[in-house]
C-alpha cells in the first residue's frame, strides 16, 4: 500500500519530498503552479536533480503532479482553452523532469454550448498539449461529484474521452472517493464498491485506474456537492475508509489524502489512521 498527501512546493521540491519523509508517507501530491491563479515556480536542472536524490533518500515511492483549478479544459472562452492547453504541456514536461508517475487534472466545465461540447474540447485540449510531450508521465482525468456545469461527474463522460484520447496519448483515471460519494457511488461496502470497479472495467478497463485520492466527504450519497472531510469524520467514515482501503482492487491502488487539515503536519495522524483501518503499519506497507 502506497499512502501519500498532498504537500506544498512553496519552499522547493526536494523540501516537499523531505517533509512527506518526516510525515511519515510513501509519497506526495503537489500543486504544478498557484491553484488559483497561473503563477509558476522555475524549474531548474539543478532543483529537479536535487529533488531526484532527495525523494529517493526519502524513499517515496509516488509523486502526483495536479493541475490547478484555474484550468478549464473545457471552457468555451478561446483565451481559456489557449491556457489550458499551454498548462497541460508546460507541467506534464516539468513533471517529467522532476520524474513524477502521474498527471492528474479536473476536467473542467463546459460553457454555454453545452455538455457535449465541452467534452469534446477537453480531448481536443488533451489531444494538443499532450501530443507535445514525449515520454512524459501518465495523464490521469479525475472523477468528479459532477455539481454545476462540471465535467467528469458521471464514468461515462470519462470513458468517452478516454475512448477518443487512447489511440494518441496514453490517460487514465485517477478515482476521488468523495467526488464519486458524491455522484452516487456508495463506497461504504464492498458490494458498493464492487459495483464501481466492475462499471469501471467495463467502460475503460481497470488496468487504466492508477490512483485514488482518498477523502472523506462532508456532502450526502449523491448530493453532487464537493465536500471533504478529515478521515472517518464524515459520511462515508470510519467503516466506509476501511471498505475502500482493505478492497482488494480499491486499497491496491496508490493512495493520496486531500483532506482539510488544518497543517500539513496533520497528515501524518491521517496516514496513521488509514493503516490502521487497513491493519498495516508503516512498514508493512513498503514491503
């Protein structure tokens, strides 16, 4: 089992990956620029170096690159679309350099024109800024709770995209146990969760799910309202982290935590307590 947070690169890289070391975690997901905004940090060769020795010193078995929420693959606003193209491109390649395994992006939402359009601009999106990068990481579409004008809150939209994208680039998914909580998924037992997997399988294939960011969820069953909580404290609770993480298919994959702590430092605690929902320790899980 792989259990990772997501940490800030505000004082450089090989910081982040030496506090997701002190924090006790097998790995680490970072903002790729400001989540609200488009500012970026410069990457140097000698940082990415640097961040290489040091996450191998760490030990971390996993590094997520997120895009940030100003991006909106499928926006109908051409200077959006531009931005969004150029961001894809941009932080996959700086992802790659730095050696992280995943990319992982909110689809967006569509405009004025439409549901159908708006999936349609974030392949053609995906299509451009992916096609420029060569050997990069794993590009992952994350499920969403599907509120609003938001793409991405039903498998199916997901898997359209995928269908399209495959044949050019190489995109997966990346599963929210709070989004999908809240788009109907009930993960509180594995006969609700075997349901997931064997959906997921059908549409895309399993073998295209690598990662979970693992939350719990103020919002009810199928409300499509995107709201986390600290593990075991909200509706899906304590029960349903231990369905999710002792699921044979579900616990497998790399786990990352995204709750509202209100310090990083607290990830440690929510690390512990996954594996103790699991029945692992720390050690246990590097094995």
């Amino acid at each position: 089992m792989i259990i990772g947070a997501h940490l800030s690169i505000s004082r450089g890289y090989p910081a982040a990956a030496r506090e997701a070391a002190k924090l006790n975690l097998d790995g680490f997901q970072y903002f790729t620029r400001n989540p609200r905004g488009g500012a970026v940090r410069h990457l140097v060769d000698e940082e990415a170096a640097a961040f290489r020795r040091a996450r191998e010193e760490a030990g971390l078995r996993a590094v997520i690159a997120h895009l940030p929420y100003t991006v909106n693959l499928g926006s109908s606003e051409p200077r959006l679309v531009e931005f969004a193209a150029q961001v894809v491109r941009e932080d996959t390649e700086r992802a790659r350099r730095l050696g992280a395994e995943l990319v992982v992006t909110h689809p967006g939402h569509f405009g004025s024109d439409g549901r159908e359009a708006g999936l349609e601009r974030v392949v053609r999106v995906l299509q451009e800024g992916l096609g420029e990068v060569e050997d990069g990481p794993a590009f992952c579409l994350e499920t969403m709770a599907g509120q609003g004008h938001e793409i991405g809150g039903t498998l199916e939209e997901l898997a359209a995209a995928i269908k399209v994208l495959e044949p050019v680039v190489r995109v997966g998914l990346c599963l929210d146990s709070a989004h999908l909580f809240a788009a109907g998924w009930d993960l509180r037992t594995w006969p609700g969760i075997d349901r997931l997997v064997e959906r997921i399988d059908e549409l895309v294939g399993w073998d295209r799910v690598w990662a979970l960011h693992l939350n719990d969820t103020k919002a009810a069953l199928g409300s499509r309202r995107d709201r986390h909580e600290l593990i075991g404290r909200g509706q899906l609770g304590r029960d349903g982290i231990k369905a999710i993480v002792t699921h044979p298919a579900l616990g497998r994959l790399p786990l990352f935590l995204e709750t509202p702590v209100g310090d990083y430092k607290e990830y440690a605690a929510e690390a512990a307590l996954v594996r103790e929902l699991a029945g692992l320790t720390k050690t246990e899980t590097q094995e």
